[in-house]
C-alpha cells in the first residue's frame, strides 16, 4: 500500500498507515474524556488493591484480636466456676431463720 508519504519505507514495511496515523490527534476533547475515563479506571484499580492489602493486614489483627478474647472469657468463666463458698453450719442456720421469720411476717 503506497501512500503520500512513500518515503518513509519502515512504516510501510511495519504496516503502519501514515495517512490515518496523522489525522489522529492525542490533544482533542474525546481523546482527553478516554483518557480521563482510564485514569479513573486505573486509581480505582490502585485503590481496590491497597484495600485489599490492608484488609489482609485487619483479618491478621482480628484473628489475634479474636483467640485473645476467647482466652480472656475461658479465664472469666474459669474463675466463676471456681468460686465455692465455705460457710459454716451456724451460718447457714442463721440464714435460714431468718428466711423463715421473714416468710411468718
């Protein structure tokens, strides 16, 4: 294919069209609004990945967060269920006396 810039051989050698190649123009408002469109494209891109690093970095966080307070309520419930009251017979019958007088009222 020959065109009016049949002096550049490489380019017909490559196949590029000359001819088309510069009615293109990378300055005109179409080319600004795709070019635009693209670049939002690629920080939305950028930002799903940072999100996507930091939110690995939070499941690690939770994770130690989340056996830190299994371990802290197994300690809760531990202790409530070790705790036994030692009373002696004569307080438990002063109790109890004293619920009976109050159930006679």
């Amino acid at each position: 294919m020959m065109s009016a810039y049949s002096d550049n051989l490489w380019a017909e050698e490559m196949d590029i069209d000359l001819d088309t190649l510069m009615l293109e123009k990378f300055h005109t408002g179409t080319h600004m609004r795709l070019m635009k469109k693209h670049e939002r494209r690629v920080a939305k891109f950028q930002q799903l990945n940072r999100w996507r690093a930091f939110d690995g970095h939070l499941d690690e966080i939770g994770k130690y967060w989340r056996d830190k307070e299994k371990l802290r309520r197994e300690r809760i419930s531990a202790t409530k269920q070790g705790e036994q009251y030692n009373f002696s017979d004569e307080l438990i019958q002063i109790a109890l006396r004293s619920l009976d007088a109050k159930s006679a009222m």
